[in-house]
C-alpha cells in the first residue's frame, strides 16, 4: 500500500472516491493509485496533493527527489493562496497562472530557454494544480485586472491563443471569478509598473506577491501592502467592467485562427 497517500487521504477528510470526484477521474484510479507500484500521472500528483494539502514529494518521494529552484521559494505564496478567502490579480503582459491552460503555461515558462524539459513539466503541473483552488467548494473570490496585450500577445501561437481565450470565457462563467481588461486606450497607467497579487486571509490579514526575473517576492509589511493596495485601485478604475471585458476577450478570441 501506499501508506503516505492512505494518511494524506485521512487526514484530510477524502476517500479514493471523493479525490477522484476533484481530480475528474474514475474512482478505480485513485483506487490504483494505492497500490505500491502504481504513480499517477505529473499533473494527476501536483493536482492531488494540492487537494489533500501536501507536496508532492510527501505522497510519491521517489518521483520528487529532484526539485527546483522556482518550486522551493514560492512554496510560501502557494500556502498563502490555499488560505486566501480573496485574491486579486494584476497582469500587464501575460494571463493569470491560475487561469492558464496548459499549453498556454508551457509556452510561457519555457520560453527562457534557461530550464530543462523535466523542469518545465514540474512548473507547468504545479501552476494547473494550484488552478484547483478556484474548483474547491467554497473557493476564494478571484478578480483578474489584465492589460489587452496579454489578450494579443502570441503566446504560443494561435491556436494556443484560442483555446487559451475560450478557457479564459469558461472561467469568467463561474460565479467567483471575474475578469477586467485594462484597453490599449488607456496608454500609460500605474500597472505598466509591474504585476502583483493580493491575498486575503480568513482572518482579514493581506499580503503581496511581486514577481521577478529571479524569483517572486512575498510582502507583508503594512506599507507595501498599502501601496500595492493603492496600485491594485489604479489600475481598477482603468478597467472595463467584468462583461464588457467579456465580450472584448470573445472578439480577441475570434481573430486568433
């Protein structure tokens, strides 16, 4: 058996039918997954453990001994953001992480050239299973400010773009998640500074994530968090409203063929 899964599964309150439930899967295969011998799938394992609350490396460690740099830092944030009853988004070049397809999410972090394929898969299986906390059954309330380049910006190419758009419209129908577009009309404005999140905890204490070429920063000091704060209504009041943004991405997606 699987002992470390059979406890994670305890501990968390899941059986093998309610994790299959989560993950979309036949409860015959988290069944299997109980079996020594038997490892799921990259994106199966980053997804379940986020479910259960662990890393990955605590339920199959033979499949884990490796980890990289960009998975150790933001493993904080990624705590941060499980607890979060709110957060808050701003993008100026590229599309959330938790609203990213996969295809989207590989082109993005691969396009460096700095990592490795194997480095690239653990990356890009980490982002989608952090996705899982907007499918939670009671999920944060998730706002996404973007700018309309990362609506245009070929990432991937075309067809990566369109599918990344039309997930982006399937998102938008959930009741949690709302999505606001910064136009080009704007022209210069507060965020072209940079992104950032904001997550709200249960116990109403905010903290701040800053993104970087080496690796993402968490602030939680009273004055960061109030000038991001500022920054976050900055670029609001730029914003189109949650259904005008909906229509402009329906457009955007139309003339990626």
């Amino acid at each position: 058996m699987n002992d470390a899964l059979r406890v994670a599964l305890h501990e968390a309150g899941h059986t093998t039918d309610s994790l299959a439930a989560q993950l979309g899967v036949d409860p015959k295969t988290t069944d299997r997954w109980l079996r020594q011998g038997r490892i799921p799938h990259p994106g199966h394992r980053a997804t379940a453990a986020a479910v259960l609350g662990r890393d990955v490396s605590d339920i199959w460690p033979d499949t884990s001994r490796r980890r990289i740099r960009d998975l150790v830092w933001f493993r904080p944030w990624q705590e941060m953001e499980r607890e979060a009853i709110e957060l808050r988004s701003y993008e100026s070049v590229v599309l959330p992480g938790l609203l990213q397809t996969e295809a989207y999410a590989r082109a993005v972090l691969g396009a460096s050239g700095r990592r490795t394929p194997d480095e690239v898969d653990q990356l890009v299986s980490a982002r989608l299973a952090r996705q899982a906390v907007l499918k939670w059954e009671n999920p944060p309330w998730f706002t996404a400010v973007v700018d309309e380049c990362a609506l245009r910006r070929p990432v991937g190419g075309p067809n990566v773009m369109r599918e990344q758009l039309q997930a982006l419209i399937a998102w938008c129908e959930l009741p949690h998640v709302r999505v606001q577009v910064v136009p080009w009309s704007v022209g210069a404005y507060s965020g072209l500074d940079g992104p950032f999140v904001l997550a709200t905890s249960r116990d109403h204490r905010i903290a701040a994530y800053l993104d970087t070429q080496l690796q993402g920063q968490v602030a939680s000091d009273p004055d960061d968090v109030a000038a991001i704060l500022a920054a976050w209504e900055n670029v609001r009041v730029e914003a189109m409203s949650h259904r005008q943004s909906i229509d402009l991405i329906r457009e955007v997606a139309e003339t990626w063929t």
